[in-house]
C-alpha cells in the first residue's frame, strides 16, 4: 500500500499560527543503528503537521547513502550501485479511509561524523528531521501512521497515534489560546 501511494507533494497549505500540540514524541521503527520516531503532531483547523525524525549511526549510515538519492553521505561513492536508490515511507490512514501521502515531506538532512574521547576515529551520522502535512483532522481522534525504510534496515511499521485536544481545534470557541494566531 505504501509503494502505490507514494506521490510528489503539489503545495503545502497555507497556515497561520502556532497550532496546537495534540501527540508528543514517539518510536515508529527501528534497526541496526537506525531509528524512525514521531518528534510531534501540531493541530490547525485544516489538519495536521507530523514531524518526524530519522537517525542513523554506523554502518546505517553507508547503507542511507546508498539508498537516498537526498543524503548526500560523504563517505559513499556515487559511482558505487549500491542499493536501488528510495526514500523514507509514510502513509496516514485518518477515520479508516487511507489518506496517503499526500507529498513529500519537507526538512533538513544532517550528514557528517561524530568522535567521541575514548576512540579518535569518527563514527558517521545521519540526522534527518521532516514534516509531513496530513489532512483532515480524524473524527475518531486517532492518526495511523504507517512508516519505515526497508532498504537501511527501518521494516515497515503501523502505529496508531492517539491524539489529544483535537476538540478545542475543532470549535474555535473552545480553544482557549491553543491555535494562536500570528499577527
């Protein structure tokens, strides 16, 4: 289901404020030196921004650079075939009816080396932080995500994500404050 949903991002809707945090951090995936997780979901009357972040260390992160056509891994040969060039997947299912991905996410790449006191050689990193817009808002309060990257080692997962507030988003004279607006 994944793969066929798989589609480019038009435009991201235009939203004003600050929006409402209705679900906190949370772990999608993970592998061998590599992990997919849920930093946040802001709320807006229009739907839903997820942010996501995506960590690799070791020899994930060889496997990323071989992988994603966006890493940019310096330690990578390009002319190297490697694995078939993917990226990460996301699908969002709201009130039962599979939503998709209505686009690519949007974010910043991080890719470099960290070195630690006791060992002098660097250990390659890749830190990955992305927005995916989600719309509309579920009725039932309840956001399925499904996410992964098989070809770094990231398996294919569904977590349902119970969101909190949703309510006050809905009817603006509920809010007290929680979708604040910029001026």
């Amino acid at each position: 289901m994944l793969d066929e949903e798989w589609r480019p991002w038009p435009h991201w809707p235009f939203i004003v404020g600050l929006g409402k945090i209705v679900h906190g951090p949370a772990l999608l995936c993970a592998g061998p030196g590599v992990g997919m997780g849920v930093r946040c979901v802001f709320a807006y009357p229009e739907g839903l921004i997820v942010s996501f972040s995506v960590r690799g260390v070791g020899d994930a992160v060889r496997l990323i650079g071989y992988a994603s056509p966006t890493a940019g891994t310096p330690e990578v040969d390009p002319d190297d075939p490697g694995l078939p060039l993917s990226e990460v997947r996301l699908a969002f299912t709201v009130d039962r009816r599979h939503v998709g991905l209505t686009g690519t996410p949007r974010g910043r790449i991080f890719s470099g080396a960290m070195t630690g006191d006791r060992d002098p050689d660097p250990v390659p990193i890749y830190e990955r932080d992305l927005d995916a817009w989600v719309a509309p808002l579920p009725r039932d309060g309840r956001l399925q995500v499904q996410a992964g990257w098989p070809e770094v080692g990231l398996p294919l997962s569904t977590t349902i994500l119970t969101l909190h507030g949703l309510d006050e988003v809905q009817d603006p004279d509920r809010a007290h404050g929680a979708v604040q607006a910029l001026r």
